[in-house]
C-alpha cells in the first residue's frame, strides 16, 4: 500500500506541476495582451482615422481617380510591401478600428513575444507600448523556456518509447553505422511529420494555403525565424473565430515547440548513451591488450634438476 501511495504521489507531482505552469502560462499572455489593448489601441485607431481622412481629402482633390483605380493602386502597393519591393513596415490587414490592437491579436502577438518569434507583422509604436514589451519580453523568456524544458521532461516518456520501438525494428541490421542511419532516418521522418506535414495539413484548409507553403511556416515557426511575410489567421473576420484561432496558435506554437525541445533532449541523451558505450568498449579493449603485454613479458621459468646444479658447483 506504502508504494502505491509513493507512486501515486510521484505520477501526481508532475502532472500538479505542469497544470499549475500551464495556467500561469495562459494567465502572463492574457495579463500581457491585456495591457498592449491599453497602451497601443487609441494610437492605432487615430493612425487609421488619420488614413481615413487624408484618403477623404485626396478623393476631394483627384475627383478624376475612381474608387476601383485606387482599390488597383492599393493592391499593388500592399503586394510590393510583402515582396518587400517597398520598405514600409507591413501592418495587420484591418479588420476595424481597433482590430490591431485587440485582446485576441494582443494575445497572440504576446506568444510571439515569449517565444522569440516576432514575426514583425505588426509591433508597438507608442513608448509605453515599446518600454512595457522590452519588460514583458524580460520576463517571459526564460518562463517561456522553463516551460518548454518541463514539457519536454514529461515527454520524455514518449519518446523513450519511440526509441525502444526504434531500436527493435533495427535491432537486425547487422552493422552498427548502417542501425544508427536507421535510427537517424526514422527519427527525422517522426519529427518532421510530427512539426511540419501535419500541422502543414491543417494549416492548408484553415488559411487556404498551398501545402508546400503551409509547412514552409511551420518550419520559419518552429525555427523561431519568424519572417513574418506569412502570418496564420490573417484572414480570419468573425471575433468569434478570432479568438479561436488566435488561442489556437498559442497552443500550436508552445507544444510544437515543446516537441522540438523534446526531440532534441531525446537525441541529445541518445547521443550521450552513445558515446558511454563507445568508451566503454575502447577501456574493454585497452585492458585485454594490456593483459596481453603483460602475459607476453613475463619471464618464463625452465625446470631445473637441483642434482645437475650441485655436481656442476662442486
């Protein structure tokens, strides 16, 4: 009874601890989306006011240019930005007046943050908005790390199942480099499967992506690159959906890179694995060839007749 209650307690600590690091994960983010509204929101609406107008008075001045001409040159100027032809910084596409800032953009632009991605689709301009990110980005980085590192502990269960199937489907190949590209192989087929071809799958119906760019932003994710010329749910309207999609990024950015922290572990450990073994067979044979030496210089005794000495002395 003494040890089931050991093991209960020992299986409930982790899982206690993860739940706990878990909501204070989601409480930082939403604490941080929260205060970006407040500080980026009213500079935001009076810079698309100011766009609104200054569109108002030129339309007044230019009666010549229809509305189709301008919506042609806008669309032109918004396809040279993301080809980077101009250097403008590229903002959100405008869903309202105050969507850019809004708690569910704030809240995925806050994992972004965190998780050193930064795409740079949008970012603050107020000097409140840029001091409060350099302290919210001080901060959330190394609990941000410290989260990765604990999921990938508690994954760790996963994964040394994968490598003890891992090691049984090679287990017959009979040299150990050809078992090792064995291993290699499967391992890199899992992770990218796993990280890029499946979320890469989902990606493709929820923003209307082609599949090789779908997984090209899994992999600019992933990597923390973060371009930012690709941004999922860009396209998304309804607030409902909004807010959907953008919790549904966060969870997609942190386990995904928690698989990666995961994986990495894993092969780093099989890696060390490795190596022991490999020293121990260099010590195994390092002391049977120093064995061998000694075995071959120790002098060797003749049987001598102690009656043949006597009489040659006498």
């Amino acid at each position: 009874m003494k040890e089931k209650k050991s093991t209960r307690a020992g299986i409930r600590k982790p899982v206690i601890r993860f739940i706990i690091l878990i909501i204070s994960m989601f409480l930082y983010l939403g604490l941080g989306a929260v205060i970006f509204n407040r500080l980026e929101t009213d500079n935001n609406i009076a810079s698309q006011r100011q766009l609104y107008n200054s569109l108002i008075e030129f339309m007044d001045d230019h009666r010549c240019v229809s509305n189709e001409s301008l919506n042609d040159f806008f669309v032109h100027v918004d396809q040279a930005i993301q080809t980077s032809v101009v250097s403008i910084t590229r903002q959100s596409r405008i869903r309202d007046p105050s969507a850019l800032w809004d708690i569910p953009t704030s809240f995925f632009f806050t994992s972004t943050i965190v998780t050193t991605v930064g795409y740079g689709n949008f970012a603050p301009v107020t000097d409140g908005g840029r001091i409060f990110c350099s302290f919210y980005a001080f901060i959330g980085i190394p609990l941000t790390g410290w989260f990765l590192l604990t999921v990938g502990d508690a994954l760790q269960v996963y994964w040394s199942k994968i490598r003890q199937y891992t090691h049984r489907l090679t287990v017959k190949i009979p040299y150990e480099f050809a078992r090792r590209c064995g291993h290699f192989i499967i391992y890199t087929i899992l992770i990218l499967t796993i990280l890029l071809l499946i979320p890469g799958a989902i990606l493709m119906f929820t923003e209307g992506w082609d599949f090789h760019v779908a997984v090209y932003y899994c992999f600019i994710t992933f990597s923390t690159i973060g371009f930012g010329d690709l941004v999922a749910g860009d396209v998304h309207q309804h607030s409902v959906v909004i807010w959907i999609m953008s919790i549904a990024h966060v969870i997609f950015l942190l386990m995904g890179l928690s698989i990666m922290s995961m994986a990495l572990k894993g092969i780093g450990k099989s890696q060390k694995t490795s190596f022991k073994r490999a020293k121990m067979v260099v010590r195994v044979l390092v002391l049977k060839a120093s064995r061998n030496k000694t075995k071959d210089h120790t002098p060797t005794t003749l049987p001598v007749d102690m009656n043949t000495l006597n009489k040659s002395q006498v």
